[in-house]
C-alpha cells in the first residue's frame, strides 16, 4: 500500500486528485493519521467534494434558477438560466465533478474489497450509485461501463443507455443493502456524514437507510416508465424493514456539516458571495408568506422600498424583462442562515422519504395514508432547519391536506431546498409544482428537460457522442430522458 503524509480530514484539502496514485511519505507515528490507503481515507474528500458542489453549483447556481428559488437581481444580463435560457456550458461542472470523484469512489470500493470490508464495500456502491444516477438523470445516455477505466487505456469511452445505466444503479444499491454487516465496525476515522454516531454500529445502520431510502427516490423516478417492477419493489422495500431499513426520523437524515474549520469550509469562502446579485422569487416568497411559514424568516431576508426601508417580504417575478427600471425596490434576498458553518449539505432527508410514502399511498400503489405522510413529510422538512411547526399550521386551508398531488409535490418542493438537483427532477417527472411564467422566456417559455453534453466531450469524445445523440435524439434542453415520459 501507498503511504499517506496527511491525516483523512487534510485529504479533503486536495480534493482535486483522481485516484491514488500518488505516494507520500509518512512522516509519523500519530495514531489520528492513517499511515496506508484506506476505503476510509478516500471516503471524506470524495463526500466532501460531491456535497459541496451539489449545494454551490447543482443547487444554487443551476436548479433554484429553474424552479424559481434564486433570481439574478441587479443584472444587465438579459439571459440567465431562469429565463430558460441554457448554453452547452451549464453542465460541464457537474460532469467534471462527479466524474473526478466517481474515479475515486471505484478506487475506494476496489480497496475494500481487497481489505476484505464489506461495509466500505457497501458505502462506496452507494455512492456510486448516487453519483451516476445524478448524472444520468441529467444528461441522460453518459458514459458508464468504460468510464473510468483511463488506466487502463480506454480515454474514449461508449456512452450506454439510461435505461441500461439506471438498472445496474438499482443493482447497486440492492447489492450494498445485503453487504451491510452491524455487527461489524467501521474500523478507520469517522467518515464527515455519519461519523458523529456514539457508536459504530449505529453508523453502519445510518448507511443501509440511506441506501435503502435512496432506493426509493431512484424507483419511484422509474414509476411511469417500469411501473410494476419499480412498485413491486417499493413494496418490498416498505414491508420488510429488517431487510430493508429506511430513514424513520429527522434524526436519520444524511446531511454533511460543513463544521467551517478548515479544511471543512463551506463552498462560499466570502459569505457575503452567497447572495451577492441575487434575490428571491414571488412565487418562492408569496407561497410561503399565504402559508404563514416559520421558514421565510430563516430562509430570506425582508424586501426594502427605495429610501431602504423594510416592507416585509417580497421577491421579484422569475424571468422578469431585462428593464430592471420597473422594479421600485430591493427584493427579498437568500438569507446566509443557509450557508454560514455549519452549513448543511444534503444528500437524502426523512422528510423526503415521507413525501415519497405520500405520493404512493396517494395512488393507492402502497397501503398507508398519505395525509399521515404528507404531515410528517412537511414537519420533517421544517426539522432540518431546526425549525418547529406552528401547532395551527395544518388549520390553514392552504396548507391542509386536500387529496391531491399538486398539494403534496409544493411541500415537497420546499422539503427539497438545498437539495441538489431534486426540485428540477420531481418538476420533470410530476409537472408540479406549478410555476407562473413570465412572457419574455426562452426555449418557447417551456421548462428545459435535461443538459447538453459539454464542449469537452463533443471534441474529446467525438465518434461516441455522436453515437450516443444519434440514439437519444438532438442533444438539446428538449430532449427527454428515459424515465421522463409524460
């Protein structure tokens, strides 16, 4: 093995590394410093820097635009992403990102298996599977099977199906489940998501709920285009907890602390970046205020007149036109709460586990009630702000269960904030929530259904893209993805 110099946090600091392939001197005998690579010793910086640029890039720069969280405000610029306005560029990051660390995450499940640790083994199909269902999810047929095999010769991979890349995805995590072995620790440094459990079993039991509740989001997304295979599934999943535990509290949610001590800062180094030219939208706002929602006050903060007065809160329409001259105020901005350490990174919550239940039992596809699950859904959603629900919040006829799914995918869309790309994706697969839309969009004012390949792999990958589009169709915002069939 490979001798390390720097302890697992320190790792995270070069983030930027492939695999480990460099070697490093060890320098001492500290018991806190990991002197061989570990599955662990990859794990921390491959959370940390796939955490970190879903809250910074997937999140705030791309997904709140196209589901009308965030809205550039002042700009000169009469494009922008929520105006439905995308070039090839917008996911070059994520395809970067995600790539890089999935490289690492083969490595880290290669390690385990030859440390003979199922449980890490477990972990890192895990990740895998997240990892490439995120990009899939986005970009639709991607290089898969080849994909991160650069040493052993292979720089130009096939890109394969989504429907063949989201079945091994479900594989995967079928897989990590029947790995997961409690009786046995994790014997390396605490990992950055689940490492504060007082005891080491109980983080091997917080990883198989995330697995299985991942599992659930992933099926539930096949539940038009697979319908009986992905609800026979879910079914099996809900009814054999032993098999299969899942998330059952807030206190079970995978979210990664940004604790802000170097190296585990958050993804803003100046704070004052976070919502720097950037405000709220009215759909985001009003929503909230006709709710009378504890989550405004923590989530944004209130509007001003021209003599810089407060008047309560206020976004700005999404897509406004480019003459900012009509807007007479200074809308509600992005409140830092949300990004100052420790700042929350979110994987996976109960709350979305509930909403999931919901929508199902809603359908009748699961025995249940959705009323319960939608209540415990949005009560979630308000426990990972550390935010408690008013005892009349459910009075409000806005807000009551009303035995439909429009009412069920709003909360969820508040119980996804902060969340990667989930809002973009539910509003692909569900059309809800129900978005106003201003008159001066792009794209024919209709939502954009998945990223363009990058620039990147258009000259470096040339034959197999061309291949791949010549498969899924135009490789544009409007070309839907497999699962995407409504």
């Amino acid at each position: 093995m490979k001798k390390l110099k720097f302890s697992i946090l320190s790792l995270i600091a070069i983030a930027s590394i492939y695999s480990c392939t460099t070697d490093f001197e060890d320098i001492n005998t500290d018991p806190n410093r990991l002197e061989s690579i570990s599955p662990a010793s990859l794990l921390n910086p491959i959370l940390f820097g796939l955490t970190n640029h879903n809250s910074f890039s997937a999140w705030h720069h791309r997904t709140a635009h196209f589901m009308q969280g965030i809205v550039p405000f002042p700009s000169n610029d009469a494009l922008g992403y929520h105006r439905y306005y995308v070039t090839d560029a917008i996911g070059q990051t994520m395809w970067d990102n995600h790539y890089r660390w999935l490289k690492n995450i083969d490595e880290m499940e290669k390690t385990s298996i030859a440390f003979e640790d199922t449980n890490y083994q477990a972990i890192a199909l895990t990740l895998k599977a997240w990892s490439f269902a995120n990009l899939t999810d986005v970009f639709g047929d991607i290089p898969f099977e080849e994909a991160l095999k650069g040493d052993e010769g292979i720089v130009k991979p096939k890109f394969q199906r989504q429907e063949v890349i989201y079945k091994k995805v479900l594989e995967y995590l079928e897989q990590a489940n029947a790995l997961y072995d409690n009786t046995k620790p994790l014997i390396y440094a605490p990992d950055l998501l689940f490492g504060g459990k007082p005891k080491n079993s109980e983080t091997v039991n917080a990883w198989q709920k995330l697995t299985n509740s991942l599992h659930l989001r992933m099926l539930l997304r096949l539940s038009d285009v697979m319908p009986s295979e992905s609800i026979s599934k879910i079914n099996t999943i809900l009814n054999d907890p032993t098999t299969y535990p899942i998330f059952t509290s807030s206190a079970d949610d995978a979210i990664l602390i940004n604790s802000g001590i170097s190296p585990n800062i958050t993804p803003w180094p100046r704070i004052q970046d976070y919502a720097a030219d950037k405000k709220l939208s009215t759909f985001f706002v009003d929503q909230l205020l006709e709710w009378n929602d504890p989550r405004l006050p923590f989530w944004a903060t209130k509007a001003k007149d021209k003599d810089g007065k407060e008047i309560g809160y206020k976004g700005i329409p999404s897509g406004y036109s480019s003459n900012e001259g009509a807007i007479n105020y200074t809308p509600s901005a992005p409140s830092n709460n949300t990004a100052v350490a420790p700042m929350k990174n979110i994987i996976m919550t109960y709350a979305e586990v509930e909403f999931i239940k919901a929508e199902l039992a809603f359908k009748g596809l699961i025995t249940g009630d959705a009323e319960t699950s939608y209540k415990n859904g949005v009560k979630a959603a308000m426990a990972i702000w550390a935010i408690n629900i008013p005892s009349d919040y459910f009075t409000n006829e806005k807000v009551a269960f009303n035995n439909t799914l429009e009412r069920i995918m709003l909360q969820k869309y508040f119980a996804l904030y902060f969340t990667d790309n989930q809002q973009w994706l539910e509003f692909r697969r569900t059309d809800f929530p129900k978005l106003p839309l201003e008159p001066n969009l792009y794209n024919d004012g209709k939502m954009p259904v998945r990223y363009p390949f990058p620039q990147d792999v258009k000259r470096q990958n040339h034959e197999n893209y061309m291949e791949a589009v010549g498969i899924m169709g135009a490789d544009d915002v409007n070309t839907r993805v497999w699962w995407d069939i409504k």
